[in-house]
C-alpha cells in the first residue's frame, strides 16, 4: 500500500507538527556538517508554501543527564535553518509548557516555530526515547497535522515519531522519508536487475542481518573493508594483524556456505605494518600477507574486478567504506568504488547511509549518485528487510 506523503494533506491554516532529523554534527556550538538540514528544505519550504503553521522538533546527541544538555541545544540549528529558509524561525527553548503553547498559538500562515532537543525529556525517565505515552499524547495536542521526516530515527520507537502519530488524526510522510521509502525500501521490494550490494565498514557482526537478507535478493554481494578479514581468517589465509572477529568465523563460513558464488572478497589488498597514514605501502595477494602486517584497503585489482562485475548492474546499494578512507593513502579503494559507480549508465545507485555517505561526500561524489541515505542504523534495518516503526505509523492512502 501507498503511504500519505506531505502532498496529500490539506494544510493551509493549520498547526504542521514536523518531526525533522537535525541531529547534525557541532564543534564549539557551530554546524560542520549541514546536509540533514538541506535534505529537510523540501518538506518545510512546501508547508510554508501552502501557509500551513510549521512546528519543527528534532533529537540532537543523546541527553541522560543535566550536564549532557551542554552544546546540545538546537538553537544554533535554528539560526542555520532561518538562513537557508530566508525567513524566521521562531526557536523556543523548551519541550513543553505554557510558553511553548503561547508561541505556537501566536503563530500565523507560513510561520516556523522550533522547539528544543526533543532529548532533553530523557533526563527524567527517557520520556522521548522509551516513547511515554503522556509525552506522545502532549506533542500531538500542539498540532493539527504531524509529518515525519526524519529517516535518521525511523528504526525507533520515540514519542517524537510513533508516540505522536497514535494521537493524532492524520499521519504523512515528508519527502525526505518518501525517497527513502522509494530508494532503500525499493531495493528490498523490488529491485531493477541485476541488483548488487556492496558491504564494507570494519565488523561481520554489524551487517549479519543484512548480509542474510540481502542474500535472498541481490544477485551478488560484493565484500570489502575490514570485514573481509574475519572471511579470509576463516578460509585459512594469514592476515596477520588486520582487524578480526574471532567470535564471528564460524556465521562467516555459514554466510560463505549459504552464499556459493554469490559472496565476492577481495583479490588484493593495500598492506602495511602500522595503522598509520605515513607507513610503507605495499599491494598484496591475498595469499600473500605477512605476520606482521595489517590490511587497510581492497587493492587495484579488486576494483577492477568490482567494476567488470559492476558494469551491466541496473541497482547497487553500498554500505561502508572498504578501508581506512579517512587515511588519503588507504581511502584508493573507497574511491575506486565511488567512481565505479559514479560511471555506471542507467543504473540506481544508492548509498545506504553511515559512513560509506560520509566517505562519498567528503570525497566530492556526492552528486554522482541516485540517493545518499540520511540513516545509518535506519538505512541497516531497512535493508535486513525489518518493518520501521516509523514508517509503519505513517498513514495509508
């Protein structure tokens, strides 16, 4: 069934509670990275457009306790969101209370109010992240209308997503959650073929779960990245002291035995003594690695053979880097992969999220993609084939 997005509710006059992720990066109270808050100008300038009376709330870190709340307002958000949006936002520094509903009473069409960090109710029996049900009932009373945006906490059951949408007469999607919806939700559904995945980032243990669903779905999984060690260890390979999950060779011949040749590891590898960027580099068959050195990038070779398997794909969803992107030296086989794909000719190229987006953004290929994932665990869950809890609550057509 299709979900309510945005453009199908009726909002010309009426208070649009919006629950946005602008839990953005900060260093000394100023914005590093400000792409969740681009990717949320859709959905607020349409509002706006349609004189509705937006209400804005979001998560920022995570509060336990009074001194948490340090460097975790949202109010230097709101002053980026006012610049972006040329207009006003009105913040108000509280969850709840008489202010905050004086304010949203006094707004007019087209106006936007933004409440503070919806953690901060954590500090007294995690009220928003346990999702209490009199917080949930509270939020939706200040709103006519709720819209969630934000992609980033679907996997979760907070008061500011599910608690409100049980209260509230009616439920969408914004269009940021809709793409994610139609990208990462697409990939699991119904995918253009041949479909591939390609799985880094350092750990088995964090991507069994998509590994397995994946398995039923794509048509290959190429593997890289650190994980591919606790593969290598298991086949028997010296890998002396790259990173490993000793705990996890036993699922990595499970995952090998159920895969046949759907599963594809790395050919060659960067290799050096110390986790470092100025160390000596030397390229490696993987049946060529000393006791005393470490993997911390796929090799020349394996690109070659990701794009020649890649070339004729119609969908490819990457998740985590694979290597140590953050070192210049060891980030070739990161690029290596977002070129690939950037090349690749009528094809939907979704990245999903964490730090495989993080490495394509910082490293200029942003736009050569079909979605950049604002989720990390959300994008995971999505792809282990689990229901989101808040996508689940938005409202069928």
């Amino acid at each position: 069934m299709a979900k309510k997005i945005v453009r199908d509710l009726k909002v010309a006059g009426k208070k649009v509670l919006i629950r946005v992720d602008f839990n953005v990066p900060m260093k000394d109270g100023v914005i590093t990275d400000d792409n969740r808050i681009v990717q949320a100008l859709p959905t607020i300038k349409d509002v706006v457009a349609r004189k509705g009376k937006v209400i804005l709330f979001s998560h920022l870190g995570r509060v336990k306790t009074e001194a948490d709340k340090a460097g975790k307002s949202l109010a230097p958000v709101a002053a980026s969101l006012a610049e972006k949006l040329g207009q006003e936002v009105k913040f108000v520094p509280f969850t709840r209370g008489a202010e905050l509903e004086a304010a949203i009473d006094a707004l007019q069409e087209g106006e936007v109010l933004m409440f503070e960090n919806t953690r901060f109710e954590d500090i007294d029996g995690k009220k928003e992240s346990k999702n209490d049900p009199e917080l949930g009932k509270y939020w939706a009373s200040l709103g006519d209308v709720f819209v969630n945006d934000a992609f980033g906490t679907a996997h979760r059951s907070h008061a500011s997503n599910v608690g409100i949408a049980a209260n509230i007469d009616e439920v969408a999607a914004g269009y940021l959650l809709e793409k994610e919806i139609k990208f990462i939700g697409g990939v699991v559904e119904n995918p253009e073929r041949p479909f591939m995945a390609i799985l880094g980032g350092a750990k088995v243990g964090d991507k069994i779960g998509v590994i397995e669903n994946l398995l039923k779905i794509a048509d290959k999984i190429l593997i890289g990245g650190g994980m591919s060690y606790t593969f290598f260890k298991q086949m028997g390979y010296e890998i002396g002291t790259s990173i490993c999950e000793d705990d996890k060779l036993a699922l990595a011949q499970e995952l090998m035995d159920k895969a046949g040749d759907k599963l594809v590891l790395p050919i060659d590898l960067k290799v050096t003594k110390e986790f470092s960027n100025d160390s000596e580099i030397r390229v490696a068959k993987i049946d060529d690695l000393r006791p005393d050195e470490m993997g911390l990038d796929t090799g020349p070779e394996t690109i070659k053979m990701y794009a020649e398997l890649l070339k004729d794909a119609k969908t490819v969803v990457w998740n985590g880097p694979v290597g140590v992107f953050e070192f210049s030296n060891f980030a070739g086989g990161t690029i290596g992969v977002c070129e690939t794909l950037a090349k690749l000719k009528d094809a939907t190229t979704i990245i999903g999220g964490g730090d495989s987006a993080a490495a394509a953004i910082s490293l200029g290929y942003a736009d050569d993609f079909t979605h950049i994932s604002t989720g990390g665990g959300a994008s995971l869950e999505y792809l282990e084939g689990k229901v989101l809890p808040g996508v689940a609550c938005i409202d069928e057509l």
